[in-house]
C-alpha cells in the first residue's frame, strides 16, 4: 500500500519549464525563497535564465557558470521577471481516461506467483490413514512415544504465466501455464531406549502443471488503473507422491506409493491492474477452478527388514483408490480387476480452490 501511496503521489506532481526576462532594473538572486534571505548574485534587466521549479512567490533558477566556473543556484522573485515562455506538464489523471494508449504488436506477457488453495479430499484423508496405520504398528511394539506432528495438504505455492493477444481494447484470447507444488510431512516421535530417538516419517508431494486457454475483457478504471475478467478451460497434470518410513531398533520398513492422472477442467478469476510504465504494469488476481482429479495410474511398493531378515517386497500397479476402512480410511494401488478394490473407490484429488497471485504484466 505504500509503493502504490508513492506512486500515486509521485504521479501528481506537477513540472514546468519557465523562460523567464528579467524586468526589474536589478534582481536579486537569493539562496532561498525568503526576502530574509542572503542574495548570491544580482541579474540586470534584460537577462534571459530558465526555472524548471516554483515556491510560492519564488521561482527557482540555475545561473550558468561564470568566469570560475561556479553554477549558482538560488531563487529569483515572480514580481522581477517575465515569463516568456511555460511548458507545463499536467499532472496524470489517475481516473481520467487513457489519452496515449501504448500501440505495439498488440499482445501482453503475465508472469504471477503466489499460492494456491485447495480441498484436497481422498488424497489428504487417505495420506492421514496411512499415517495412523504407521504410528499405530510402531505403538504395538511397546516404544515410548514422545511427540506427534499432522499437518493437512491444502494448499502450495503457485508460478504462472500467460501470454495474451487483444482482439481489442478490451477483448483478448491467450494461453497460459501454471505450476503448482504442495508438500505435507507428518511425524510420530518415539523412543526404544533411553538414549536412542526414533521418528516414523509421512510425506504427501503433489505436483500440478496447468494448461489453459481464456477469453480476457478488460473495463478501464481510470488512466493507470484497470480491471480484468477471465475464463476458460485448463488442462491439470498431476503428479502424486506418498512415502512413510520408519527405522528402529531392528527394524525398518517403508512404504511408496506414486500415482499419475490428467483431466480437463476449468479456471476463471478477476484482476485489478496498476499501470507503473507505459509497457508495465503491476496486478493481482484472484484466480478460481474447479477441477477434480481422479483415476490415478501409478505403484504402490513395500520393503524392509526386521532383526536382519529382509521382509518380502511387494510391489504392485494399477490404480491409485481409497479404501474408506474403519477406523482409518487409506490409499491403496490395486491392479485392475483386483478382488481387493471391492468396497473402494478410485481415489480423488479436489483440486478445486482459489489462486491469490501478484506479478506483472508486460506489453509488446
């Protein structure tokens, strides 16, 4: 709020280049804009100088230098001079209309980053069950727990960028990409021994990259303020990753599932834009989407070993479910046609949420 209070303010100032002659018999130049003042220097009539500031009564001039080479610069009084020549540079009019609108090849580039907010639904609840089976089995061998840490998945940060062609002043067609990225990591502290600590590890990654087109209106606000709709359909890629291990006294076990799965949905959002230069400007947008993501194709792989006997690996692929047990429901790969899917349902990212981004917009 304090860079846009600046640049408004800065925006209304006001410059002007005076040509001024002095009338006066003899006028004083003093070093500051007060008859109190100490005069510097003393022009005749007749003579030409230039003022680019005024104070009040007072304009401001700089006296080029003279024999040695000193610039003087000090202010002269309005009622000493006449003004030949002004150029004055009307101040922006910040609600005013747009009167030299930038003509180019006619096409923008957004570059936005911010974070990203969503439901998550089977994913995060399915992750916490797997959780809760892992500090449950490490509770059954008789360790002394010391701390627990469970974080939901629902939201992560968000790069984006668009490149958009206007139809007209008003109307544009554009393409964009976005990537999403959110992390949640879960622990369960215990210990064995009296000096030995052990923490069981639970990680979600998810990885989106979106790929959209849109229909983009703007209604001008004012000369440097504007505000945009948009909306259009937007192709999600999503990668999906959960690991848990665990490694004790005699023991270790992990447990990996990954899962891929794309699906068309869609995205919209508004966007209030600050025009800082005539080919830049600052905006931030809330963006809105509805998409929910399923059909997860991935692997699911367990391994360890207890008291230096490796235990059988099991590795399994197909599709990516969630098994809503009692009392803790779960994510689970299941290869097609697999008996153990009955009573499951595929399991289903809602990546449906809000976008709160900032960047800025570029014009060619």
């Amino acid at each position: 709020m304090f860079f846009i209070a600046f640049f408004l303010n800065a925006q209304a100032q006001i410059a002007a280049e005076r040509k001024l002659k002095v009338s006066a018999a003899s006028a004083p130049i003093r070093i500051s804009a007060s008859e109190t003042s100490r005069v510097i220097a003393t022009l005749p009539k007749g003579t030409i100088i230039t003022s680019y500031e005024a104070d009040g009564i007072w304009l401001r001039v700089v006296l080029p230098p003279g024999k040695e080479g000193i610039v003087v610069i000090g202010y002269i009084a309005k009622s000493d001079v006449e003004i030949l020549e002004e150029k004055i540079q009307k101040p922006r009019d910040f609600w005013g209309d747009d009167e030299e609108k930038y003509i180019g090849m006619g096409f923008h580039l957004k570059l936005a980053g911010g974070w990203a907010f969503f439901r998550s639904g089977d994913i995060d609840q399915g992750a916490k069950g797997l959780y809760e089976i892992g500090a449950k089995s490490v509770a059954a061998r008789g360790v002394d727990f010391l701390e627990r840490n469970v974080k939901p998945i629902t939201s992560g940060l968000k790069l984006s960028c668009d490149v958009v062609y206007d139809l007209s002043p008003r109307l544009g067609v554009g393409v964009g990409v976005g990537y999403t990225t959110a992390r949640g990591d879960d622990i369960y502290q215990y210990s064995q021994l009296i000096a030995y600590q052990n923490t069981m590890n639970s990680a979600t990654n998810l990885k989106v990259l979106t790929l959209r087109l849109g229909a983009f209106y703007t209604i001008p606000l004012g000369h440097l303020i504007n505000f945009h709709l948009n909306a259009g359909p937007a192709l999600f890629i999503t990668d999906f990753t959960y690991s848990r291990g665990d490694r004790g006294l005699g023991f270790e076990e992990s447990l990996n599932i990954v899962g891929k799965a794309t699906i068309l949905g869609f995205q919209g959002g508004v966007e209030l834009d600050l025009r800082l230069l005539e080919r830049v400007s600052l905006f931030f947008d809330l963006q809105g989407r509805y998409a929910k993501i399923s059909n997860f194709q991935g692997s699911e792989q367990t391994a360890g070993w207890e008291n230096d006997i490796p235990i059988p690996s099991v590795q399994k692929s197909g599709t990516l479910y969630f098994v809503p047990d009692t009392p803790y429901p779960r994510l689970a790969v299941f290869p097609v046609g697999s008996s153990e899917a009955t009573g499951a349902r595929k399991a289903v990212f809602d990546f449906t949420g809000t976008d709160l981004v900032t960047g800025i917009r570029i014009r060619f």
